[in-house]
C-alpha cells in the first residue's frame, strides 16, 4: 500500500494511562491480528504499529484503511488537552511522513473529517492542530472526492512551482463554474431532445395514419380490381349474347325469304296450273 492520507485520531481513553500495549491487545481480541493503526504517540513515547506498507484498520469510511497511514495519540481530547510533547511529536511525524510519501498538506485530516465518519475523532481538542498542519479549512466537495481532490492537487504541481490551498480553491472554483455551465447546457441539451422526441413521436403518428391510409388504398384496389373482374366477365356475356341474337336473327331472317319463295311459288303454281 502506498498512503495518499494521513488520519489523526485519539483512544478516545485517559490521556495519562492509556498504553501502546494495551490498545494493541484490544484490537488483537478483536480478531484485527495488530493494532490498528500505524503509528501511536502517548504522553512520552511513539511507537510504530502496522508496517506502513499494511492496510490500517482505523477508519473504514472512505476507504481510509486502503490508502492511508493512521495515527493515534492517547487521550479523550473531547474533555482532556494534548500535551505539547505529544503536539510537537505529530507535527514532525507528520511532515516526516509527507516527505517520505510525497503527501500534500491538504491530505492530513482528523478522523471526523473524512466523509461518511459518524464520530468526534479526533477530539474538538485536537482538530485545531490538524487544521494547522493542514494550513486552514479545507473545501467541504474537495474532502468528500478525495480521487477529484488528488486530480487538483496534481494539476497544481504541474502547472504551478508551489501551489497552495488558495490555488487550490481557485481551481474548484472554475471547476463549479464549468459545472455550472454544464448543467445549464445539459438543460439546453434536454430542451432539445425532448423537442426531437416529441417531433418523432408526431412523425411516428403520421407514419402510421399514412400506413393505414396505404392499407386502405390497397383494399380499394384489390376491390376495384375485382369489380373490373366481374365487369370484363359480364362484357364477355353480353358480346356472347349480341353474337347469339345475331346468329338467331340471320336465321329468322333466311327463314323468312324461304317462306315468301314458297308462298310465290305456290301462287304461280295455282295460276298456271
């Protein structure tokens, strides 16, 4: 694990009597294998407890436990002060530990600070020295997106000789401001996009008015077509019939001299007989 934070807590115990080994022994009964934390400062000693390389288990919120280094002093620093030893003692641990792991001030937070933390660690008592190693207040968003905060920080020190928490602020900032006009962009956007659905939606209905009409046309045809059907069948009856009233009437008209030779011939034949 390489530590991108430092987190500052207390035992939230008696200040004076609260020891490295006692702490260390609790937190073994409690099956975490070690002490919790990395480093522990009591009223005359620090000591080492995790390997620095060694995930912590001191702060679960924001993932802290994979990417941080934990400290702890003794002392309920609600209700007790710090002794200035056990002060003087963070501060070089603390600038120790941003050297060696390249940490910027604005990654030490007490543990209350870190997002979704449901406690007073690290004691109101205390805080003011990490808001002192920390050189002031930090920007509630930035804490809580500690991936964006880190982005920042290395956009800083690549544009920037010695960035400090005003540059930083000013990048936040643009990066609201940016936001800002994002979001009214996305409302333009939206505007849009409603505006073409609600023209295809139109199109769709027309589409579909125009496929019905199609259908209707289609039936009117095949209607048409049969229609012309029957009418080229009754035509062909007709001419049928014309033919055949032809045929009867050339008949009766053949019949008709045939009777009128008969009735001359009869007449002679009776006058000269």
């Amino acid at each position: 694990m390489t530590p991108l934070w430092l987190i500052i807590h207390h035992t939230a115990t008696d200040r004076d009597t609260t020891t490295f080994s006692s702490v260390k022994n609790y937190h073994i009964s409690k099956g975490w294998g070690d002490i919790g934390y990395h480093w522990f400062i009591t009223t005359s000693r620090a000591y080492q407890g995790r390997s620095e390389d060694v995930r912590g288990a001191h702060c679960i919120a924001g993932g802290m436990n994979f990417k941080s280094l934990g400290i702890c002093l003794t002392g309920n620093f609600q209700v007790q002060q710090p002794m200035q030893w056990q002060l003087d003692r963070l501060e070089k641990l603390v600038r120790d530990l941003q050297a060696k792991y390249n940490i910027p001030n604005s990654n030490i937070l007490g543990h209350r600070e870190v997002d979704n933390a449901s406690t007073v660690c690290c004691g109101d008592n205390l805080i003011p020295l990490v808001k002192k190693l920390r050189g002031g207040n930090m920007d509630s968003q930035i804490i809580k997106n500690s991936d964006a905060w880190i982005g920042i920080l290395t956009y800083l020190e690549i544009t920037k000789d010695s960035p400090t928490l005003d540059d930083a602020k000013n990048v936040v900032a643009g990066i609201k401001a940016r936001a800002n006009d994002m979001e009214k962009q996305k409302g333009q956007w939206e505007a849009k996009y409603n505006s073409a659905k609600d023209t295809i939606s139109t199109l769709e209905a027309q589409l579909l008015e125009a496929d019905k009409a199609e259908k209707a046309c289609q039936t009117a045809l095949n209607e048409a077509e049969r229609n012309l059907k029957e009418a080229r069948g009754q035509i062909a009856g007709m001419i049928e019939q014309r033919e055949n009233l032809a045929s009867d009437l050339a008949e009766l008209k053949a019949k008709r001299s045939y009777d009128e030779l008969l009735r001359i011939r009869r007449y002679f034949v009776a006058k000269y007989k």
